[in-house]
C-alpha cells in the first residue's frame, strides 16, 4: 500500500501541536505522523518540497520532540 493510499484511508483525527505555525512544518508533521515511516526522499517526492527546505523543517520537529530519527526514516514521536 502506497503512502498516499494510508492518508487517504486513515480516518482517525489527528490534532496539530498548537506550536505548528508554518505551513512546511505542519505538512511534514502530518505526513510523517500519518505514515509508517519516511526518508527526506519520500518527503520530497510526496510534498514537493526541496530537500534544502526539508533538512531545517525535521531539525526542528525533531527538537520539539514530534518526530524522530530511526536510520534513515522519519517517523511520529511516541506520546509519553
């Protein structure tokens, strides 16, 4: 099943941290948030945005806390 085929079946809601202003940082979030796991290709290639762009964006979720590193994916924070 394809990335895009998850998001489109998933049909929990899933809240914004309040903190989430930019528009980057909250497609990135969900995406990530929403998927079993995705490398800064698959973020490019699904959102479109430039890699340059990407690399400040997960630096920052991952500061917060949102999201974590696993090798070379990206996947949700586990809530505590």
């Amino acid at each position: 099943m394809s990335t895009t085929q998850t998001i489109a079946r998933t049909t929990d809601r899933l809240d914004l941290p309040d903190d989430l202003t930019a528009a980057d940082s909250k497609l990135v979030y969900l995406f990530v948030a929403v998927s079993d796991g995705a490398t800064v290709d698959d973020l490019q290639t699904a959102l479109d945005i430039k890699k340059i762009s990407l690399f400040p964006v997960l630096d920052t979720l991952s500061e917060r806390g949102l999201i974590e590193r696993v090798e070379d994916e990206y996947v949700a924070a586990q809530a505590s």
